[in-house]
C-alpha cells in the first residue's frame, strides 16, 4: 500500500512542479521587465541633466562636449567643437570675433607687403656685406 500512495503522491507532486516552472519563469521576465525599465528611467534621467549642464554652459563647455560627441560618432571632434563653442558664444563675443577676422582681411595685404620689404632689405644689406668682405 505504501508503493500505491507513493506511486500517487508521485503523480500529485508532478503537475505542482510543472507548473511552478512557468511560473518562475513569468516572474524572472516580470522582474527583468521592471529593472530594464528602472534603469531606462534613470539613464533618461541623467541624460537630461548633462543636457541641461550643457545648454547652460559657456562657449567652453559646448565645444567639450560637442567634440566628445563628435569623436564617439567617428567624425571630425575639432570641427564640432568650433561649432560647438560658437553655437555657445554671446552675441558680443561673436560680434568681436567677426570684427577680428575682418580686419584681419583688411589689414592682412599691408602687413604681407611690410614683411616682403623687410625681407627685401634684409637680402640687400646681407648681399651689400657680402660683397665687401
């Protein structure tokens, strides 16, 4: 009689233990749900902070990041961080720069033509001595 309740007690136990499996199973994709979703949260989180630090930062801290990006995109990081500073820059400071580089224009043709005349001379007194030796 013992071998019949064990034969029994057997075929009772086996349903419970087919059933529990699923079931753990629904529960570990439950909690793997829940702590995907969590950390997804948190990341957005953080990533909407350091896009605040950002956009309140200066033209300094526009062209670090700005680079950084860059170069984890596989382009050009001095190029973006250029853009990046200048996209961070005041508009005094941009006026300033803009002023310099045109001036920079302007005045660039009378210093070329200074230089050239000094190497011009230089060449004469050096040829001048040369000669006289």
């Amino acid at each position: 009689m013992t071998a019949t309740n064990t034969a029994i007690g057997a075929t009772r136990s086996a349903p419970v233990a087919t059933s529990l499996a699923p079931a753990l199973s629904d529960l570990r994709e439950a909690a793997l749900l829940y702590a995907t979703a969590k950390v997804s949260r948190k990341v957005e989180d953080w990533a909407d902070d350091l896009n605040d630090f950002v956009a309140s930062g200066g033209p300094t801290t526009q062209a670090v990041f700005a680079g950084l990006g860059a170069m984890l995109r596989g382009q050009n990081p001095v190029w973006a961080a250029i853009k990046g500073a200048w996209s961070g820059a005041s508009p005094q400071l941009k006026l300033a720069v803009v002023l310099i580089l045109i001036l920079t224009l302007l005045l660039s043709p009378g210093v070329l033509l200074v230089l050239l005349l000094g190497l011009l001379i230089a060449a004469l007194v050096a040829g001048i001595r040369a000669a006289t030796r």
